[in-house]
C-alpha cells in the first residue's frame, strides 16, 4: 500500500507530503483547493503523461516521489518484473517510486534508485495502484469490458479457460495464416519464396556463430588500446631488442677475458643469464606486437563484421542466436512451399481439428459465464439498492457473434451489461440509459463486489460521488468503507457522508504569501476533522452545524 507521497514545487504545491494508512482516507477541501493534485502527482508516478507545464512557477524542475509498502503483494508476477528491470527489494519490502519533470520537458523515472523507463514503471504500477475518477466511469460503458468484469467475478476457472482458449485461438489464426500463404497467387508464392531464399542465403553468407559476437569487440577493444600505446610499445621492442644485441655483444667480451682471468668468471655468467632474459623479454615483446598489430585492413574487416552483424539484427532478430532461428524457420517454410499439396491437406486437418478445440472451449467459458451471470445480477441489484437505486434492473446479456467473425479474442458471444433504474422500461445498454451518477454507482457497486477478487492494494477514487447527494451519498460512504476492508482506499471528495465515515481524513487548501498560491494538505482528526464536516455539511461551524457533524462521524463508529 501506499505509506508516503511527496511531491515537491508540481503545479501549484510547493512541496507537500501525504501520508495515508489503511483503510479509507479521505482527501477533502473547498472547491479549487487542489484537492485533485494528488490523485494527478500519483498519477504521475504510475507512468501517467508528464508536461514541463506541471512545474511550479519560477522553479526548473518538478519532483514526485512514492513509497510503497509491498509486504502483503503475494503476486509472483511482479518479482520477476522488478527483478528483470535489475531493482532490489530490501528486507523491508519497500518500493519507492520516483518521476522528475525538467524545463526542456525531459522526464527522469526512477524505482529504489534505479532509472527505468515509462513503460517499466507503467507495467510493475499496474500491481500497486488502480485509479478510478469521476470520467473513469465512462469505462463502464464499454462493452469490451463487461467480459472482463464477468470473468472476474466468475474467478480463476473462467480466467483459466479464456487463457485456454485465446491460446488455441493464436494457433488457429496460425493455422489460417498459413493456408492463406499457401492459396495466395503464384506470383505471390513465387515472392515468397525468392523472399526465404533470400533470407536463408543472406544469414548462411554472413554465418555467425553465438559466440562471435562477444569476439568482435573484444578484437576491436584490442585494436582501439593497440593505438593508443602503439607508438610506445614499438619503441620499447626496439629498445629490448638492441639492449639484447648489446648484452650479447659485452657478454662475449666478459667471457673471452674470463679465459685469461679467472676473476671474471662469475661476471661472464651473469652476463650470459642476463643476455639470456633480456633475449626472452625481447622476443616477448615482438610477440605481442604481433598480436596487437591489426593493420588497417584487418580493424576496417572487423568493422564491416560488426556492422554486418547490426544489419541482420535489425531485420531477424536480436540475438546471432535468434537470426539464426529466424533462418531455421523460413528454410522450414521453404521446404513446406515446395510441398504445396501435402502443406495444404495437412494444416486443413490441422484446423478442423483446432476448431473442435476452440469450440470446445468456447462452449466451457459459455457456461462458467452465464452460470456466473445470474449471481452477478443479483449481486448488482442488490448493491443498487443500497445506492438508493431501489428498484434497478441490471442483465448479463449474451448475443452470439455472426458465423464470419465467431471466434473474437473474449469467446464466441459478445457479453454486454443491460440497465434500466425505473419499473416498466426495459434493459438497455448502459451507455444509453445510465446518467452520470448512474454510472458513478454501478462502477462502485461492481468494484464492491469485485474486492476480494481484487489483489491491486490500493484503489484511488478521485470524485465519483459528483452528482450524487443524500441517501445516495450515504450509501457510496458504506461501499468505500467496505472495500477499505480489504484494500487501501483514498477517495478524493466533496460529500460530507464520506468524510464522515473516513479512518483517515485529510484537508486540501489554499495560502496566499508574497503574490504565490501555495496549495497544502494536512491531516486532521478529532475537532479538526468535526470542522470540515460541518464546513461540507452547511459551509459554516456554527454550532447546530458542528453538532450535526459530530453526530454524523458517531455514526459510523
């Protein structure tokens, strides 16, 4: 969950740190107070678009920094996420997200120190953070996410089974693919083949090896070190090599004296050792010359190789390992192009076979769908009711697609939600009938119901009781406070019921210093907490307001 939000010189905040718990916190002010600035710098953090217009007046740069407690995470997805992105998790278990906005609008992401892209941070916020606004609601008028709400609902068997089935569906479309190539016109096969043909003569010339890779730029480290000490090294060969004549020249001289005067003996084998060693170290050194001396031809033919080697994986593949797959591959194709007509009748069994499977499977997600359903619309109109929707009707509406596109990624039937609020008018889909406010409760009642299928632990809900007042508001107070028992929930809003009933309240404002706005958020509780309740209750403290207040945060103690 999320433990720490700090947030320095964005839009109008010079610098403020917001500290949530479990449970609901409750984010409230007047209208204009900035209240929604946090849902927008946490919005940031998760990948949301960054603007240099988000940095404070007269200032370079914009900070927004989040802690993140994963300790109760039990996905095993978002390990190997962190891990593949090279981020370490502590004994902690902390995961601090942080996004800096600069002037040139340069935006620097970073998790526990280490700098990763948008998309990284994009795909591991997904496990700790789901925002839902007051126009997030429009989500719920699209249909292709009605499926998803259902299977959700209908739990891991239906999950399971769609995977099951899109699986089979990617092979089917293989399938399909592949016969297509193999009716295409001539003068597209032929294209085909001279393509493969191609492709094959073009990795088998190049033939690398996995290893090679790594080879080439070791020679071309050597060759680039070579220059940089080339003229020195030459010159100390030279130099042990005409130190190696001289020593051989002065040895034979001790030597032959050494004859006459056995005095000099000993001298005469040193001599003749050191001559010895200074030889060696000489051929020593001429060796690796040899070595390191790549001439101008050989540095340009490692170049070219390595270029070469660009070349194809920017066309097959990221690795030698992969080009050389891609090659594997396409020799296969071109083998199976000249075998047309056993090609052909082979993959057309192959396919009725596949779509046995897939109607199979479709058949099994139809079921677990519509007995699922039933419940779900129970469920709805249940929660409804509570949202001062007495007498709703809300259907699961299953129409089978059309023969020429039956399969779809989501099964063989389009699934979509029906909603009617009054008695005699029947169930339409919801984009036509529900009201804004409408809608704000179905998303609220279906997410409700969804909790403990739910595994993101926090969940943002930035002012989807616009609209709504009343018995209304004090049935939307009663969900979050539910969901908070399962989930972290922050909920910006202007509904007295709400705050009320909030674990933790916190209050958005407004100072005004030396001809700068600056917006603050604090946290209040006991008397401070009766005050802004009764301020969103009849804009005053006064005390028949205050006493009203209180009473309404009593209740839901």
């Amino acid at each position: 969950m999320l433990i720490r939000l700090e947030i320095d010189n964005f839009a109008v905040i010079s610098n403020a740190v917001f500290e949530p718990a479990s449970g609901l916190n409750v984010i409230s002010g007047e209208t204009g107070a900035g209240k929604s600035l946090l849902v927008d710098a946490i919005s940031l953090i998760l990948g949301g678009k960054s603007s240099k217009d988000l940095i404070r007046a007269g200032q370079d740069r914009a900070f927004v920094e989040a802690v993140f407690d994963i300790s109760s995470l039990s996905d095993k997805e978002i390990l190997p996420l962190l891990e593949s992105s090279g981020i370490e998790i502590g004994d902690d278990k902390l995961l601090i997200l942080s996004r800096t906005i600069y002037e040139n609008g340069r935006t620097i992401a970073r998790i526990n120190g280490t700098t990763v892209n948008i998309s990284a941070l994009r795909d591991i916020a997904v496990f700790l953070v789901e925002i839902h606004g007051q126009y997030d609601t429009q989500k719920i008028f699209d249909e292709n996410y009605h499926s998803e709400l259902l299977d959700r609902f209908a739990g891991d068997k239906a999950l399971k089974t769609l995977d099951e089935y899109r699986d089979l569906l990617g092979r089917y479309k293989e399938t399909v693919h592949d016969m297509r190539l193999l009716k295409a016109s001539p003068e597209k096969i032929k294209q085909r083949r001279e393509y493969l043909e191609y492709v094959v003569a073009e990795i088998d010339k190049a033939a690398f090896v996995p290893e090679e890779e790594e080879s080439l730029f070791k020679d071309k480290k050597k060759a680039e070190d070579y220059k940089n000490f080339a003229e020195d090294i030459l010159r100390a060969q030279d130099l042990t090599a005409a130190a190696a004549d001289d020593s051989s020249t002065a040895s034979r001289l001790i030597s032959k004296i050494s004859k006459s005067d056995s005095e000099f003996e000993e001298m005469a084998e040193r001599y003749e050792s050191l001559t010895l060693e200074i030889r060696a170290l000489s051929d020593d050194i001429s060796r690796k010359c040899s070595e390191l001396s790549l001439d101008g031809d050989k540095i340009d033919q490692i170049n070219a190789r390595i270029g070469l080697l660009f070349e194809l994986k920017s066309k097959y593949g990221n690795s030698v390992t992969e080009i050389n797959a891609f090659r594997d591959k396409c020799s296969e194709e071109l083998s199976n192009i000249d075998n047309d007509k056993e090609r052909y009748a082979m993959l057309r069994s192959e396919l009725a076979s596949l779509e046995k499977e897939l109607i199979d499977a479709a058949g099994r997600l139809s079921d677990i769908r519509h007995k699922a359903a039933g419940k779900l619309e129970k469920a709805i109109v249940k929660e409804l009711a509570d949202l001062e929707i007495p007498k709703a009707e809300f259907v699961v509406s299953f129409k089978e697609r059309p023969r020429e596109k039956f399969f779809s990624s989501n099964g063989t039937e389009d699934i979509s939600f029906l909603f009617s609020a009054n008695p005699g008018l029947p169930p339409r889909p919801l984009s036509s009938t529900a009201s804004g406010g409408e809608a704000s409760r179905i998303m609220l009642a279906v997410k409700n119901i969804l909790t403990f299928a739910d595994s993101t632990p926090t969940l943002i809900f930035d002012e989807i009781d616009t609209g709504i007042s009343g018995a209304a508001a004090n049935g939307i107070a009663d969900k979050l406070r539910s969901i908070s028992r399962v989930h972290q929930v922050l909920c910006v809003t202007h509904t007295a019921q709400i705050a009320a009933c909030a674990d933790n309240n916190f209050v958005a404002g407004k100072s005004f210093k030396d001809n700068k706005t600056t917006a603050l958020i604090e946290a209040v509780k006991g008397d401070g907490k009766v005050r802004e309740v009764s301020r969103m209750l009849s804009g005053s403290s006064e005390e028949e307001s205050i006493k009203l207040a209180e009473k309404l945060i009593d209740s839901y103690k």
